[in-house]
C-alpha cells in the first residue's frame, strides 16, 4: 500500500448563484493493487468581485478501483504497476 498526495488548481465556473471561483485542491489518497482510497479537498482562493457569494470549502471521499494494465515492455514482477 502507497500513501500519495495529489495538488493541483481547481476552477468552478460562475452559475446564477455563484462567481467563478478558482483555489486549490489537495488530495491525499492510499493506492493498493486494484483501487485506491482518499479525500478530495477544494479550498477557494480566489473569486470575481461581484454581489454573488464565491464557491465554498469542498470535501469528498474517494473510491476507485483500478485494472493494472502493462502498456509497453516487460517485467517480471507479479504485478506490474507496483
């Protein structure tokens, strides 16, 4: 098992209700064989002046599962994407 952290930038588009907004998101996650399992984090940091409210704080729970697949070449390990 792998722990990873994910950090990126996010952007939510403007609505009726809301600016657009644009901040961080940080995802720290466990990767195993065949999923993984982490938590999604979007923190607002930026947003349009305007009467609207910006997008707030976002947390989710992630579950993924996965199909190692060897694109190229050859290993001998049981498997291949570890």
């Amino acid at each position: 098992m792998r722990y990873r952290l994910e950090l990126g930038v996010m952007h939510e588009t403007e609505s009726r209700t809301h600016v657009a907004t644009t901040g961080l998101h940080v995802a720290p996650y466990f990767s195993f064989i065949y999923g993984s399992v982490g938590l999604r984090l979007g923190i607002p940091l930026s947003a349009a002046e305007d009467h609207r409210p910006r997008y707030g704080f976002e947390g989710a729970v992630v579950l993924s599962l996965k199909l190692p697949v060897l694109l190229g070449g050859r290993t001998v390990a049981r498997f291949p994407h570890l």
